[in-house]
C-alpha cells in the first residue's frame, strides 16, 4: 500500500497535467489512503477536471470541499 505522503504526490502531479487547472486553486489532502480535494475553482469545468482526474477517481475522496 502507498503511503499518504505518495498518493499525495501522484495526485499533485496527475492534477499538473489539466491543463485548466491552477495548482495553487485545488489542495489536496491525503489522510489514511483517502484523498481530499480541496480549494476554491471559479467555473465547474475546473471542479469537474479536478475530479476526474486519473488518480483522484480511484480513491476515496471528498468533493464537497472544492467550491466553484
């Protein structure tokens, strides 16, 4: 099992590959293997993105704390 610290990079990174997405908009929080996203975007098509993400949708995580 990857460790928290891991699954955070590799979500940093997959997120670094949208390329609508600003780094410094969206958090992301690893807490136990389950990822959190977090931050303020300013159009739904970023927060879709941002939750689509390859690596993201594969874990557990926590959508309701990424705000438009």
């Amino acid at each position: 099992m990857k460790s928290d610290a891991t699954i955070k990079e590799d979500v940093l990174a997959e997120l670094a590959w949208q390329p609508n997405i600003d780094k410094t908009q969206v958090g992301v929080i690893v807490d136990k293997g389950v990822v959190t996203l977090t931050g303020t975007v300013d159009n739904y098509a970023k927060k879709r993105a941002a939750e689509k993400s390859q690596y993201v949708k594969y874990h557990l995580y926590d959508k309701k704390k990424l705000y438009l």
